[in-house]
C-alpha cells in the first residue's frame, strides 16, 4: 500500500488499484450511473450530447468509453484512437484488429512458455531416469565389477 496523487483531483490518498482518490471514484461511479439512465432514455446520442447532459467534460465521457464502462450506440463525435495503429475507434483501447494481433501475439508466448515447460520437465525426466538407471545394477554389472577388483575373485559378499 503506497500514497499516491489523485489523477483528477490532485489530493494525496491511499493507493489500492484505481488511481483517484475515494471522493473522484465515488463521482465517476454517480457520472457512469447517471449516463447509463440517460442512454437508457436517449439510447441516439452522441458523445457531445450526452457529456453536455451529464454536465461532465467530454473526456468523462470519453474515459468510460475507453475503459468499456460505457457503450454509445451513436459513434460519431467520438474521438477516440487506438493506443496501437491510431485508427479511430468508438470504444476501448485498441481497434479490433490491433486487439486480434495482440491475443495472437499473446497466445503464442503462452504456447511457447507451455512448450518450454514441457521440454524441461522431460528434459528433467529424461535425466532422473538416466540417474536412476546409472544407480541400478544387475547382478551381472555386479559381478564384472567385482572381477575387475583384485583381490575378490569375482566372487559378490565377499565369499
């Protein structure tokens, strides 16, 4: 747990996860209720009208739509853009096919990191059975051994 500075305010808070401070949280969350009541009524307008009927700035509203806390049915006016391609985009982060690269991108590594941990556990395997099968002797490897020890006879116990 570290402070932190409000991101809206600029108030010094405990920081958890979400970078406003308790009082900016709780009026974002009554912005997003209120906006979702509106839509509700006027679910055609555009990002201007309703940022002008919330009475919040535009990039409120804009905000919510990135995080995908709020959907617009009216895209026009909204000026968001992928963090990737900086093609233009009506909600989230990253334009669909950006977000496709990603969790291809994504599920390669993961495929790899599963491949690698399979190649290490029968790296490791493949080792622990050679150890072990070095560890065990038949009574033949015994017995060659012991004939090449002077002084036994070939003989195993020692007889």
């Amino acid at each position: 747990m570290g402070m932190a500075n409000c991101e809206r305010c600029g108030k010094l808070f405990v920081f958890l996860s979400i970078k406003l401070c308790p009082e900016c949280r709780e009026h974002e969350e009554r912005c997003l209720r209120r906006a979702r009541e509106i839509l509700m009524r006027e679910p055609n307008l555009s990002i201007i009208e309703l940022a002008e009927r919330l009475g919040e700035p535009l990039e409120t509203v804009e905000k919510l739509l990135r995080e995908k806390r709020l959907t617009l049915k009216r895209k026009e006016g909204v000026s968001l853009a992928c963090e990737i391609c900086g093609k233009p985009i009506s909600e989230g982060r990253r334009c669909t096919s950006c977000d496709l690269r990603m969790r291809r991108i994504a599920d390669e590594i993961a495929a790899e990191g599963r491949k690698e941990s399979r190649e290490s556990r029968e790296s490791r395997e493949s080792r622990e059975s050679r150890e072990s099968r070095e560890r065990m002797h038949s009574l033949a490897t015994i017995k060659k051994r012991g004939s090449a020890s002077p002084g036994e006879g070939g003989e195993v116990g020692g007889r």
